[in-house]
C-alpha cells in the first residue's frame, strides 16, 4: 500500500495560522523583493505629470476641477486593479472583468426598477460573485487556463447583458442610490474619493497584513510548495477570482450611479488599462509578487494620459497608439526577465 504523506510539522502548521506574510517558508516567497525596476511607474507619473502641466497646463490640467475629474475617472478603473492584483498574484489572469462590469450595472439597474434599493444593491453585487464562482471553478474543475476560461466567459457574459435589456439603456431613477455610487457628496468629498480610499485600505490590508494574502503570494510562487504546506491552492485560485468579479461589479456600480444608467457598452474597453496600469505598477505577470499601492498609481497614470490627451485635442485613435507605446515601454522595462 501506498504510504500517506507525512502530516506537516509543527513549525508549518504555525505559519499557515500566521497573520504575518512575510514568515518565512522554503520554496515560498515571501512577497516583493524591492527592485531598482519597481520604481517605473512613480517615475513614469512624475514624467507624464510634468509633460502634460508643461503642455496644457493653461487649458486646466493644473485646476482643482480637473484633479477631481481624474480621481472620479480613476475609481472604477483602480477597484478593478485591486482585484486583479491578487488574481495575477496567484498566478493567474481575469479577462471577463469588463464584461461582468456591463452586467452587473444592468443587473442592479433591473433590480432599481422592479424590486428598489437594496434589491438593486443585491443584484449588482450577486452578479459579480456568481461570475467570479463560474470563472473559478471551470478553471480549477476542467484544469483549464483562466486565460482560456475568463476569454470564454467574457463573450458569455457580454453576451447575457445584451440579451437582458435587448440592448436596450436602463434609467436610473433612484436618487438615494445615485447619491451613494457615484454622484453624491460625503461631506467636501465626492462619494468616488471615499470609495477609492475605502477600497485601497481594504485590499491592502487583506493582501500585505492578513494569511489569505501570504496564501496568495505563495500559490502563485510555487504552487506544488504551496500545497505541500497544506495550503488549499484551488480554493485560493477560486477565491481572487471572485475577489476580481466582485470589485468589477463594483466598478459597474458605480459607473451606472455616475451616468444615472446603464448600457452594455459600459467597461467594454476597461481591461487594457486596469492590466496595464497593475502591471506597471508592479505585479508581476508571473506570480508570486504584488503592489496594491503601485497599482493605484498605475491607474491613476493610465488615467491621466488619457485626461491629458484629450485636453490635448487628440483624437481617440491617436489615443489608443499613445496608450499602446507607453505600455509597451513600460511593461518592456519593470517585467523584463533576467536571461538565462
């Protein structure tokens, strides 16, 4: 008969239970090493900063106004980020997230018309879990790529939020709701701000401070290592991709609280600049390393050039070659392997 697999060590057990990631573990890592190459993307604001205050600053970049169109402009993209940082981290990619975006706006948009507020809420917030579970579990069930399954599942979910409305917009009308996502006023703070910080302090917390995010970094480190260890990698596999469906939906939300409605184009073209702005920021595509706080301002930087472009007069095609340059220089230099 086959002998059982020695139970873990005393000392491992000890870790697992550990709130502190950065115990360390062989064949584990223990998060982001700092690299001379981490610091593209502060550098790649400051530059992009200058650039466009050198430029248009005479036609309001500088203004208050302006900063706060930026910041309200950033919101949905950098809650998105969040998420997608812990699902790169373990290894793995979601590309349904502008689709479940246009969803779950529509669903809570639904919802707001035929149940009320917190119906509505539901709904929106539902949605973006039943996606995350779908994408999850086809990619630990089949043993599937989440590249494969997300690429799957995004023409799915486009596809069930044309159908719901028959691509048709949905009004909404409920002013508590609008107050609330995306249009209110918390004080002198716009509703978007303290989304934006509650979100970032949230996923911060969860992935620098707390054990799921030390499990996190080490299934996409060294899966094999990490199951080793007792940790149940296909549950944590499971589990971003709901954390990335849910802070979509959340996006989706608050874009439809924003324009008081919702349509199916919503997010279409959000996913190019959530993984650029994560990437630049420092998570690596490979797994194992992550940077909330680099993908906050990754977002914001992807934010900005385009807010700087148009004020610059650009035409939304030159928008997408400029986009598309800065993102290949960027992710050329802070993902670059070491050669063999």
């Amino acid at each position: 008969m086959m002998e059982r697999p020695a139970p873990a060590s005393d000392e491992k057990v000890q870790a697992l239970g550990s709130h502190n990631p950065k115990r360390r573990i062989p064949g584990v890592s223990e998060g982001p090493s700092f690299r001379w190459t981490d610091l593209t993307v502060y550098l790649g604001f400051l530059l992009v900063f200058a650039f466009f205050a050198l430029t248009v600053g005479d036609k309001g970049f500088l203004t208050a106004q302006n900063a706060t169109s930026i910041v309200t402009q950033v919101t949905p993209i950098a809650l998105m980020a969040f998420g997608a940082v812990f699902v790169l981290t373990a290894g793995e990619i979601d590309l349904s997230i502008g689709s479940v975006v246009a969803m779950s706006a529509l669903f809570t948009a639904l919802g707001l018309r035929h149940y009320g507020l917190l119906p509505g809420i539901a709904f929106g917030l539902l949605t973006g879990v039943c996606a995350g579970l779908l994408n999850g579990l086809l990619t630990v069930g089949l043993r599937v790529p989440s590249f494969l399954v997300t690429l799957g599942t995004m023409q799915l979910f486009t596809g069930i939020a044309q159908i719901s409305t028959q691509l048709q917009d949905v009004p909404i009308t409920n002013e508590t709701y609008s107050s609330l996502f995306g249009s209110g006023m918390i004080g002198p703070l716009s509703d978007t701000v303290i989304w934006l910080v509650v979100g970032f302090i949230v996923a911060h917390i969860v992935f620098r401070d707390l054990a799921f995010g030390w499990r996190v970094m080490a299934t996409g480190s060294n899966r094999a290592s990490a199951r080793a260890l007792g940790i149940n990698t296909n549950r944590v596999r499971v589990a971003v991709m709901v954390i990335s469906s849910c802070t979509a939906a959340l996006a989706g939300m608050i874009y439809a609280g924003e324009v008081q409605g919702a349509v199916y184009t919503l997010g279409s073209s959000d996913l190019l600049t959530v993984l650029a702005g994560v990437v630049i920021g420092g998570t690596s595509l490979f797994g194992g390393s992550g940077s909330m706080f680099g993908a906050l301002v990754g977002s914001i930087l992807m934010t900005m050039i385009v807010n700087g472009l148009v004020l610059m007069g650009a035409t939304v095609q030159q928008q997408i070659v400029v986009q598309g340059i800065i993102i290949v220089v960027a992710v050329a230099v802070s993902q670059r392997q070491p050669a063999d």
